[in-house]
C-alpha cells in the first residue's frame, strides 16, 4: 500500500538545547519514515549540542529524492520544539501561515536570562504567537511527564508520542515499537512505550 | 545487528560519516587511523565498532600526522588504510602528506577530510582542498549520502590506479546530516602485510618508499595526477542535470550540489538552468568542463568557502582560449556569493532569480513583519560550559589565584571545551587571552615568559586538555623547561577527548577498539622533563587556588598543575549526582546582598539560575548536575550541598 505525503517534500524541524535528546528525537523518526519507504534527508548541527546551545535538525521527507539538508526559509511544514524558545527561534526563519508547531512547555533558560541581560517570553506570549503565526499548535508539559516517569531526558519520547498522535505524519505506535526493538536496549524499551504512550495522550 | 554491516542491496539511513565508513569497508580496508575532531569523528567510531568482525586495526592516534603515518605503513605493506580529520588536521599532517605525495603508495590510501563551513563547531573555517592542489593529490567531493559511500570505495581504487593518496573531501552538511543509502557488497578476503624495499631507488613500487632522487620523484608524481584527471573523464560521479541548451550553467560540488538542485527547483528553472556536478574536483577533467563549459555563456560557480573550483575553472578557460569563449561568472570573485561562511538553498536561490530575472518566494509582508516582531523577543542562546563542567571550576580557580596574586597575569588558552573561556560570554570573569592551534598555548606563554628582559612582568599561564597535552603539546613545553621559560602550565584532565564524544587518548587504559592498552602518564612525563608538578581536584577551590598562588609566586622554572576531574556528561558521570543542590532562601540575599549576584551572573552555570519574582537564586533540579562546586562560592553560604547516598 502506497502511504501519500500531504506535501513532497515533507519539511519538519525538530529544536532544543543541547542535551535535551534532540539529535536521537531526529533519528528515531527518520528511522521509523525510512522504514516506511520515504527518502529522509536530516540535516543536522550537533557539534556544539553537548554545550547549552540551540541544537536543530532538518528533516526533509519525500517519495521522489534526497533533498537539500537545510530546508529553505519560510517552508517548516512541522516544528517539533522541545523548548518553547527554540520552537519561537525556528518560526522567526522556517515560519508561514501553513506550519504546525507542537511545543514543549518547559523552559531552559539560556545564560544570557540567567544574568539578566535579556526576558524570557511569558508562556501566554508564546502561546498567542504560536495563535497568530501557525495554522495549527500544540503546546504539552513533557518534561513533567518525563520526570514522573523517572527521567527527563524521555521528554524527547513524549514528544514524539504526542507528534504521532496529531497525524501530520504517517506514524503510528506500531512503527514507533518498531524501532524501539532495533534500537533500543531490552531492558529499556518499555519505557520507551510508556513515554509514547503518554505524549499521545496529551494531544 | 549494527546497522554498519547491513546487507548488500538493503536501504539505509546513514549519516555522511557511516556512509563513508561503509563505502572504506566495502572497498575492504585494513586499517584505519585518526585523532577525533568535530565533523569527522563518527567515521572511526564506526569502524571500530565493527573491528572485530571486519578483521580491521583501528586507532585513535595521538595526532593527525601520525594517523597519516600509521596508515600509510599499511599501504607500503600493500594493504588499504584510511586516514581521517577535520580540516585542522590536514595542516598538522601537512609536512608528512608533502613528502608521502612524492614517495608514492602503494596499497590503496585515502585521507578523508571533514571540514567545518560557517565553523559550527570550530575556531575556523579553514578549508583543505588547496592542499590538494598544491600537494599535488587527487581530490573527490561526495555531494549526497549514496556518494558518499560509492565515492569513498572507489577513491581506494582510484588510489591503487595512480599509486598515490587520494583526499576525500566532506563537509558538516554531508557528514552530520543523514540520507537513504543503498548498501553494496561487503569483501571476504584478507590480505597479508609485505613490505618490499630492496628493489632500486627509482623504482615506487619494488624500491625503498622515499621521495627522492626528487627530479625522478616528482616527474612521476604529475604523471600520476595526470592519469588521475583522465579517469575523472569517464568518472559517472560527474553527472549533468539540466536541458541540452541552458541559459546558465552551474557548476557546483558537495552539499552545494544540493543546494543548487533546491534552488533550480524553488524558483522552478529546471528547464532554463543547467547544473554540472563534479564530485572530482582535483585535478579537474579538462575534457568534460570544456564540453559543458560550451553549453552556456553564464557560469555560476557554487562551492564552500573559498573559490577554489572557481580558480581552477577560470584558469581552464584561460588556457583554451580557442575551445572556451568568453564566459560571464557568477561566484565568490565577484561578490555573488561570499566567501566567509556557508552557503543554503535561499543564498543560491536569491542569487539564481536576479540573474535569470524571476521573482524569489516570499512570504505575505504582513506575515513577514510578524515574524520579525517575534525575533525580536527570543533571548540568544549562547554557549556555555554544561552544569557540572570541571572547566568552569578549574577557570574560577585560575582567576581567585590571579586575584590573589594582583600582578594582572593572563592565560594562554588551546583547543578544546576549555576554548569557550576565551570565546563566548561563557563565563562572567575572563582569564584567557590567547587562542590558535592545538598545543599552541604553551608555545605562547613559553614566548611570553622570556620577554621579562624587555620589562613585561606579568605572570604567564597555559591551560591545556589531556588529549591536547599528548596532541602537540609536548615540544612547547621541553622548549618552556629547557629556555628556563617561567610559565605555570594547567592540565584540565577530565579523563578522555571530550569535546568530540569521550574518544580515547594515550593517557587512557582503553583503545579505540575497547583492547586494554598502557596508559601514557602526563604527571610522569612532565616530571621527566624537570618541571615541578602538583595534582589537584578542580572542585577543591581552596586547595587548587593555594597550589597555583605557590607556583606563581616562585620564580624561574616550568610548573605544571594536573587538575584531574572527570567531564560531567562522561558515560561514567552523566545521570549521577554527587549533590542535591539548593538554594536556602532564608539565607540568600538576593540583590542586596553585594555579591553583584556572583552565582548568576559571573559563574553562570545554566542550572543556577534566578527567580525574578523571589529576586533569589534557584537552583534548576531537570539540568543540576550536582557537582555542589556552587556551594563553595555563595558568600552567604546560602547555596546548601547534601551528599547524595551512592547508588
């Protein structure tokens, strides 16, 4: 059976900060797309994620070909932010009227807030842009529900839960386990699955 | 099963570095060596992990010189090596490559180059492809993940068919960034190690492996060059794309290719826009660009960062006068693209639309204006050392003991984490004040500590990692001992290459391929050469700061100070408290307390960070590493550190 694309290439953009598991995030839905028959670029800037800074991958899905690892301004079709000033950060170039945002609402501060230097936006600032700027956004506490669980990092795994269960992509639980049995220890891919299940019950 | 050794035929996700390390071990390579550096690292990560299985010798090599070194005694010995860096490392490696080029090889040898456009994660944008040029070696620029791999096989062919090293060249965007890959079939043989060298002098292949008679030598090495720019006549990694008769041509290589294809397609030329892609770039195919060149009077030369294949290509059209027209280029020399930083599809595009006279995309100006409302508000996210950092703490202690000491001394930074101290607002307090190569910090105080003789008195340090410290650290600091250069060198050992992901080094019991292997001891070494040495935990503030006020108030001989703590995301550390960290905000003062905020805005560790509403400090529990290095600078004491039970 032929899975269609609502758009070819399919442009989505998974952001963060260094250490929150953006690059696997990235990987674990490529995989799970491959395995579906699409070509995947990922474009990634990853050097520096170990360092507090800003960490973004470009995914590019497509039926046709490999495409361009940095997808061109204005054409996000999906922003995965697992923080939420990342996710405005990516808007402000890869934004237009037609882009889905789902957001996590846990902040990392970056230094420069920490000295005073500069505000953070106010979730209801962010949440009103998100409003204005997006055809559709999504705004979940994941890290709380990764931490309920035993651990923050699964943040990253109840995103992605949660993208599955908004349908932008064709991905489901069954490929998502999937991969967790190709890639993930034994002994910790149940709560692998926990973590999914969770996010997409945030949605 | 590793996804390294996929079956033949089956379709995979690869990184640019996995692609490459597939295409070395379907080209059947024995040995592959290389000192990490961000982007090539993942290259012999990969291969190592499958050493066993593939019979292959993997090393992470002190430097990249001797990675070279290593690689190419398998290839005299007949065997096919790989030797692999980023763009730094072909400088290092540069003065071995000079005369390796000349003596020829034998067994098929590629050096693979992943270089760093825009430096997104290094202290320049340095580009190797004019070593190329002037060491006279044939250089390949894979331009999407399949290339990659296929390239990378036939480069070792290449190599066998010119007797010679042939350099790949990657770059961030090929390297870290992933596509589908078909696999190709994996060899079953195992070759012997020979090495034959009593044939004459003259003889690259029977004799000894040596650059001269260099007359003899170097003729030889042109012809080689030759030979390999007529392969790259018939080589199918060129390819056209684009109609018989375009309006323009572009003429592009490595992630540019993709660049230019989305351009073509965003501003929908397909059928007035023709693209050239050459994946051989080194020496150029003459015949095939005079072919192309013919087609269009308009050529745009998309490349990254300097205009290396640009120069090639004009000097080309300037030798055949009679064959090649006069052509209009587009490209770095006359501004159409710069030549600092990287490229993207909307630079080409941009660029693409003036001159074919069509409208770039945008978006509604309303939309437009929004979006720019909304940069606005977004706070910068700089870079700064992790919670739990050792740097950060050795740094504090570097700068209590200079203030303590009050004659203004300074250090001299290198290459690794530790950089970001001379680079970005990292930190609130500044002690490095020079930063170049690796190993290059100890050179420099050594030069600064002999200029007492013209009434510079202020004390000198150098700061330097533990990989670094075997990198090329070493010849610094005899040079330091034996001119009596009077400088305190610090060692910041957090116990492996941890910039680039924990890659062992020499000062470690492990190798690349998890082999117990002896450790290199830096105090040992350091003690041999006759400096005095200390070692000190980094997080024992009062300790570490009065061992370097001793060493900087006595004068005369080279002191050096191992400050040995483990890098806070190592596998061992990460996850793992040593503290629970709080803040006690009876006892903090906030803004009155004079401290000018010490904790957040001068030490600024992300995880301390500052409750506006409470005007208090907090400590975040999601990123707290629980190093409790914090509690010892509060002057309130007001920062509280429990010992976390062990686990």
């Amino acid at each position: 059976m032929k899975i269609f694309l609502a758009k070819d290439p399919m442009n989505i953009i998974i952001t963060g900060v260094g250490g929150q598991g953006n690059v696997m995030a990235s990987r674990v839905l490529a995989d799970m797309l491959v395995a579906k028959g699409f070509y995947v670029t990922i474009g990634e800037t990853f050097g520096m994620s170990q360092r507090g800074g800003s960490v973004m991958s470009h995914l590019r899905v497509s039926q046709k070909s490999t495409w361009s690892p940095q997808i061109p301004f204005g054409q996000a079709d999906i922003v995965m932010a697992l923080e939420p000033s990342e996710a405005l950060r990516v808007l402000s170039r890869w934004g237009n009227p037609g882009v889905a945002v789902l957001s996590n609402s846990r902040v990392v501060y970056p230094i420069g807030v920490i000295t005073g230097d500069y505000d953070y936006p106010h979730e209801q600032k962010i949440k009103s842009i998100f409003k204005k700027l997006t055809a559709k956004s999504w705004m979940i506490d994941a890290t709380s529900v990764a931490m309920e669980m035993g651990n923050s990092v699964l943040s990253n795994i109840v995103m992605i839960g949660a993208l599955a269960q908004t349908k932008l992509l064709p991905i489901d639980r069954h490929a998502f386990e999937g991969e967790i049995n190709k890639s993930v220890a034994a002994d910790k891919r149940d709560v692998n699955l926990v973590a999914f299940d969770a996010g997409a019950k945030m949605i | 099963m590793n996804k390294l050794l996929s079956a033949a035929n089956k379709e995979v996700l690869f990184m640019g570095n996995e692609a490459i390390a597939r295409g070395a071990l379907e080209a059947g390579v024995n040995v592959a060596a290389a000192y990490p550096g961000t982007p090539s690292s993942e290259v012999i990560e990969n291969l190592a992990s499958v050493a066993r299985q593939r019979n292959l010798y993997v090393e992470w090599s002190a430097n990249e010189k001797v990675a070279v070194e290593v690689a190419a005694a398998a290839s005299f010995a007949g065997l096919r090596s790989m030797c692999v860096m980023k763009q730094n490392g072909v400088n290092v490696a540069s003065d071995f490559l000079l005369h390796l080029t000349a003596s020829g090889t034998r067994g098929g040898i590629v050096l693979v180059s992943c270089e760093d456009p825009g430096a997104l994660s290094s202290v320049n944008e340095g580009e190797s492809r004019y070593f190329a040029r002037m060491l006279e070696m044939p250089l390949l620029e894979p331009a999407d993940f399949q290339e990659a791999k296929d390239l990378t096989k036939w480069a070792f062919e290449l190599s066998e068919k010119v007797h010679n090293i042939v350099m790949l060249r990657s770059v961030t965007r090929m390297s870290h960034a992933s596509g589908n890959v078909i696999c190709g079939k994996l060899p079953a043989k195992i070759p012997r190690a020979r090495f034959v060298y009593d044939g004459p002098l003259t003889d690259p292949l029977k004799g000894p492996v040596i650059s001269t008679p260099v007359g003899v030598k170097h003729k030889l090495q042109q012809e080689k060059l030759k030979k390999a720019g007529e392969l790259f006549e018939k080589s199918p990694f060129n390819k056209y794309i684009g109609p018989p008769k375009p309006q323009i041509l572009i003429i592009t290589s490595s992630a540019c290719f993709l660049y230019s294809r989305e351009a073509v397609s965003m501003l929908g030329l397909q059928k007035r826009v023709g693209i050239l892609k050459l994946s051989c770039t080194w020496p150029l195919p003459e015949k095939l660009l005079k072919k192309y060149l013919r087609l269009a009077s308009k050529i745009m030369v998309v490349e990254e960062v300097l205009p290396f294949m640009e120069e090639n290509i004009k000097v080309l059209a300037a030798s055949y006068p009679r064959e090649i027209d006069a052509k209009t280029f587009h490209g770095k020399i006359d501004g159409t693209f710069p030549s600092v930083g990287e490229l993207n599809p909307d630079m080409v595009a941009q660029e693409l639309a003036k001159i074919m006279k069509v409208k770039y995309k945008t978006l509604p100006a309303s939309y437009a204006r929004e979006l720019q409302r909304v940069a606005a508000v977004i706070p910068p996210r700089e870079q700064t050392f992790c919670p739990g950092c050792p740097h950060r703490a050795s740094f504090w202690d570097i700068n209590t003991a200079l203030k303590l000491d009050g004659r203004e001394g300074f250090v001299c930074g290198d290459i690794g984490c530790y950089a970001m101290a001379a680079l970005f607002p990292a930190i609130g307090f500044h002690t490095v004040h020079t930063l170049h190569s690796m190993g290059s910090g100890t050179g420099l105080a050594s030069g600064f500590a002999k200029l007492d003789m013209f009434g510079f008195d202020k004390p000198v340090l150098s700061v330097c990692g533990d990989s670094t410290f075997y990198h090329a650290v070493l010849p610094a600091l005899i040079n330091a001992r034996h001119h009596q250069a009077d400088i305190t060198f610090v060692v910041m050992d957090n116990a492996g290459t941890a910039m680039t992901g924990f890659q062992p080094h020499p000062g470690l019991t492990l190798s690349a391929t998890d082999e117990t292997v002896p450790a290199v001891d830096i105090g040992k070494i350091c003690a041999a050469i006759g400096a005095k040495v200390e070692t000190s935990d980094p997080f024992d503030l009062e300790a570490t700061t009065k061992k370097l006020n001793s060493f900087l108030e006595k004068k005369g001989n080279l002191k050096v100070l191992i400050l040995k703590q483990v890098c806070a995301l190592s596998p061992e550390k990460k996850g793992k408290k040593q503290y629970e960290v709080k803040v006690n905000e009876k006892l903090c003062l906030g803004d009155e307390c004079g401290c000018n905020r010490l904790c957040t805005r001068i030490f600024r560790c992300p995880a301390l960070t500052w409750d506006k509403a409470k005007r208090k400090a907090v400590v975040d529990e999601v990123i707290c590493a629980g190093c409790g290095f914090c509690a010892l600078i509060c002057p309130q004491k007001a920062i509280i550190k429990t010992e976390v039970a062990a686990r």
